[in-house]
C-alpha cells in the first residue's frame, strides 16, 4: 500500500501541495507548515498528490510502500 509522509522540518510552507491536491494537503494554522490530512489518498487523488510530491521546494513530501 502506498501512503503520503511529509517531514515538516523541511517545509517552507509555501502552500504549493495544498493548492496541487487540496483534499491530501493543508497547512497548520499557526505555522503555515504542510499537514497530511489523507496519508492514503483515493484512488482519483494519487496524479495530483504526484505532483505535489514532485514540485515541492523543499523534498519536503513524499511517497512511502507499506506493509499495512
């Protein structure tokens, strides 16, 4: 199974995954730091998460294999 992780030490919080796939993304009120809000994105979602993945920044997100 695939699952979105962000490591928000390295977030800039400049809201670009947010506005690439906003039913995955959103950004904490008080820093403006990327939250995940769906670590397992529909099956419609993963071309927009793609790309949020691939034009953040920072490396700040990315796309894990687990086993659960």
């Amino acid at each position: 199974m695939k699952k979105v992780v962000a490591d928000t030490t390295k977030c800039l919080g400049n809201g670009l995954c947010v506005m690439t796939a906003p039913r995955v993304f959103t950004q904490n009120e008080d820093d403006g730091l990327v939250q995940v809000i769906r670590p397992v994105p529909e099956a419609g979602d993963w071309e927009a998460v793609e790309r949020a993945v691939n034009s953040c920044p920072s490396g700040t997100l990315c796309i894990v294999e687990t086993d659960a």
